[in-house]
C-alpha cells in the first residue's frame, strides 16, 4: 500500500491517501491535548500504544458484528483504514460519572449510574465540542434521524462488548468517547479507541489507566498506557 499525500491532520493522528481512493492510513501521533487543548504535551511512545490498542479493539468489535472503519495494522504507528466521511459527532457513552459529567452536575467523581448515558457534542473545535441533544442534530442536519438511530444501536452493542472485554482484563470502562463515518451509504465505526479515548480504572485498586494521568498530572502515564496494551494483548 502505497502512502501518498497528507489530507489531515488532528490533535493526535494524521490521516493519508493512498493509491487506493477507498482506503486511507492512519497516522497515531505522541502529541497529547487536554481541555480543547488549552494544556498540550507528549506522551512518549503514545502513538505506537494507542495504535495496537485501537487494533485490539477494533478486531474484538469486528469478530463480534460491529463494522468499523479498521482494515489492518500496517506498522508500528499506522493503521490501514476505510475512508469516510466524518459525522461531525462526538458520541460519548458513560458507565459512571466522571470529568464534564461530574464538573456538570456537581457530582462525586465515581459516582454509581442507574443506567448509562449517552451524550452527543457536536464536534467542532473552536466552540470546544459542544453537548447537544439529537433536536440540534435533526435541526442542523449534522446527520438524518435513520444514522442517529443506527449509532444509537450500535453504541449500546460496542458499550457492552468494551465492558465486558475490559472487565475480563480487570479494568472498568468508566465512559469512552466514539466518532462515526459515512462509507458507502453505510454508518462505521471510524477513529480510535484507546486511552485517550476511554477512562479505564483498575477493578480492586481504582488505578487510572487513562488520560487522566495526563490531564491531571498524575505521573506514570506513559506506564499506565503500556499496562492497558500489555493486557488487551493477552
Ligand atoms: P469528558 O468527561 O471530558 O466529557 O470525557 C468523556 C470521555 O470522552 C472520556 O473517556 C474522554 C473522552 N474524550 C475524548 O476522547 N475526546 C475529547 O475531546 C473529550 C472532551 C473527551
């Protein structure tokens, strides 16, 4: 596969054609942001990490029925992916409150949920990824009533797929967040999944195995990203 001209580049990956109009790679960066990248850094050996971790996942949602945008892992930091046309959605699921949850509502950190959440922001830099409600999607057009029906049903399937994947390697999903593509008039699973993306705590210690370490300044980052891939890969 051939890697041809740069056509994106976001706070953490890099997106490239190819001489295949249907694929393109996936680039995983070090760089890490925080808070609308008001606090920017790097994670030393984040982008290899986060690209065999996403590879894991995305396998694991794949074998169980979940389409995605993932074809192949190509080397240490590129992946080989579909390309679609980004949902301009950023949908987050939430198994117990933490971060903008817990700022929004003014609850504990941990705080037990009767069932999970499920929010959309519209995703858009400089207004900071907004939370909005499907009206605003409907009335926007950022997507049609029948994709926003489609990524419901398979955010609930990939929730409990990750939760039950994650509990096995003793680790809860706290929340993760999910992006979509448009690929052939069909809605994909697109982006990463990776601790970037997901709060994962460990089961018994309540250890932060996520951005939260950088976010926070809570040391041992780089470590706490190698223990996830060190445990999904077994
Ligand atoms: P939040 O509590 O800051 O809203 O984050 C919820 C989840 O979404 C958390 O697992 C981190 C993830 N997330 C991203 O992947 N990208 C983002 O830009 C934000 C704000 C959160």
């Amino acid at each position: 596969m051939e890697k041809l001209d740069k056509i994106y580049e976001g706070k953490a990956k890099i997106l490239y054609t190819t001489n295949d109009p249907d694929l393109v790679i996936q680039y995983f960066k070090d760089d890490a942001t925080a808070f609308n990248a008001a606090k920017k850094g790097s994670i030393d050996q984040k982008g290899v990490i986060n690209n065999k971790i996403s590879t894991k996942i995305f396998e694991m949602l794949q074998s169980r029925g979940i389409k995605t945008h993932f074809v192949k892992q190509l080397n240490e930091r590129e992946m080989l992916v579909k390309k679609v046309s980004i949902v301009p959605l950023e949908v987050i699921i939430r198994n117990r409150a933490a971060g903008s949850l817990c700022r929004l509502l003014g609850l504990p950190e941990g705080t037990t949920l009767a069932c999970p959440i499920l929010e959309f922001c519209y995703k858009e830099d400089k207004l900071g990824d907004p939370m909005i409600t499907e009206y605003h999607i409907r009335a926007l057009n950022y997507a049609t009533d029948q994709e926003v029906e489609k990524i419901k049903t398979m955010v609930f399937k990939i929730n409990d797929a990750m939760k039950e994947f994650f509990a096995a390697l003793n680790i809860e999903l706290i929340d993760f967040k999910l992006e979509f593509g448009r690929y052939k008039d069909e809605i994909i699973l697109a982006d990463e999944i990776s601790p970037d993306t997901c709060r994962l705590w460990e089961i018994g210690t309540g250890e932060k195995l996520d951005k939260d370490r950088f976010r926070r300044d809570l040391g041992n980052i780089e470590q706490a990203y190698q223990e996830v891939l060190r445990r999904v890969s077994r």
